[in-house]
C-alpha cells in the first residue's frame, strides 16, 4: 500500500523501527527524538552534550532509548553509532 492511500498516523508509525538522532541532548535534535518517540520509535540518542536528560523524558514518556555520546565527526563514534542501530 502507497503512502497516499494511508492515513497520515499510519504512515508515520515507527513502531519497531530504530532510529539513531544525532544532537539528542537540546534543541532540535531532542524535539526530534520526543516526536519520533510518541510514534513509536525505538531512539538512539547521539550528542557530545550529557544525555541523561533528555533520556529521563524520554523514557518517563514511555520511549525505549539508549544512548552513544560522542563526537559524530569521529570515525571511532560513528562505528559506535552503527553497533546500535
């Protein structure tokens, strides 16, 4: 079934899927993470910045989080980030 014969909530449910999101910790980044939460996602949450913030939201909310702080620009980070998702 395309998108166009769905109804937006089912389209955009990320039930079972596993997203990584980079800049978790504020900002967009953290929006981002909350929105793809509420619609099912399982997070990765990447930033440089502590994650036990936005984490604590998150999971009070329901959400099934884990977290791979570092710098994205790192070779050694983005292998990290793989092994998660």
């Amino acid at each position: 079934m395309s998108t166009a014969t769905r109804s937006l909530p089912e389209a955009m449910n990320m039930t079972g899927k596993r997203v990584l999101v980079t800049g978790a910790a504020s900002g967009i980044g953290r929006a981002t993470a909350r929105i793809l939460g509420e619609l099912g996602a399982d997070l990765v949450l990447c930033d440089r910045a502590p994650l036990d913030e936005a984490r604590a939201e998150l999971e009070a909310a329901g959400v099934t989080c884990t977290e791979a702080r570092g710098d994205l620009t790192s070779d050694e980070f983005v292998e990290i980030g793989r092994a998660h998702v």
